[in-house]
C-alpha cells in the first residue's frame, strides 16, 4: 500500500526514545500497553460499575432514600467531567503516568474514606467527589497512551482496549 504522496504506509509509531521493553521489541510492545490500558479501565469502571450494588445497604447504614444515595454517584459524574479537562492538559504536559497515579490516587483515598464515612455528605465528598476526581482519566490516560504508539491499527487498538468498560459491567458488580 502506497500512501498520499507515493510514501509507504506508516508502519508503528515509536515515541522517541522507546527501546527493547522486557526484551519486547517497541512494535509489539505496543500491544502490551493495550493489554495494560484494558486492566486499567477494567479496574477504574469495574469500580464505578459497582456502585449500584451498595445503594440498598447504603441507605439502610445512612438512613437516607436511595435517591439521597445516588446523589453520590451524581456527584461522581459532575467531578469527572469537571476534572476531565484539568487531567488532559496535566497528560499533554506531563505525560500519561503522572496523570495515571494522581486518578488512581484519588480513586484508593476516595474508597479508603468513604469506608470510614458516617454521615452523607462525607459519602458525597469521598465516593462523589474523590472518586469522580479519579474517574476524570479513566478515558484520558488510555486513550494518549494507545494513540502516541498506533499509527495504524489505531481503532483496533482504542476498540480492544475499551472493550473494558463493557466487560466491567459485567464483571464489576458480580465481584462486589
């Protein structure tokens, strides 16, 4: 195949820098960051997936209507999106792993404190709104990674490694 141009077609695009990873050449090492980004999602919307499976006995420990319950989930999305801005530009400035801890950082505090909450506004503060905070690069991060590395075969790459958000759901609140 011959591209625009008469220029071959792109073959892998390597960020500058990559060298033999775990003896795994750069080309195929792209695929392990597929594999690595379908786990990290798994993990982030298993989590996010699970949720419905707690309004009943979080409304029986907070005494508070399921819809008062569900506030937090709410909270979740508005927090995503808000923050969903700041983590692309942290990404594009900083690079994928900065942004990849801070969620995942903000996701464990948000569960660790939530498990400790008494009240409902402190389950809005740590399921909503840290938790939220951490889901913002839940898309971010997967996504820079597997564009940078796939030149070609880049829906392929984004369609197997999303394919966890819909596996999640699935999975997600059965593990619950």
């Amino acid at each position: 195949w011959v591209g625009v141009g008469g220029s071959p077609k792109p073959e892998a695009v390597v960020p500058s820098g990559a060298a033999v990873i775990w003896g795994v050449r750069p080309a195929a090492y792209r695929w392990v960051l597929v594999a690595a980004s379908f786990l990290f999602m798994l993990a982030f919307w298993g989590a996010q997936a699970s949720f419905s499976v707690f309004i009943g006995p979080l409304s029986a420990a907070f005494g508070g209507s399921r819809g008062l319950v569900s506030l937090a989930y709410t909270f979740n999305l508005i927090a995503s999106a808000a923050v969903g801005v700041v983590m692309g530009t942290l990404t594009d400035r900083k690079g994928p792993r900065l942004a990849a801890l801070l969620c995942g950082l903000f996701i464990g505090s948000g569960f660790l404190l939530a498990s400790r909450a008494t009240h409902l506004w402190q389950l809005y503060l740590t399921l909503g709104v840290l938790c939220g905070m951490g889901m913002a690069g839940g898309f971010i991060v997967p996504t820079v990674i597997i564009s940078r590395w796939f030149q070609t075969q880049r829906g392929l790459a984004l369609g197997l490694a999303f394919t966890s958000i819909g596996i999640s759901y699935m999975v997600g609140p059965p593990w619950a």
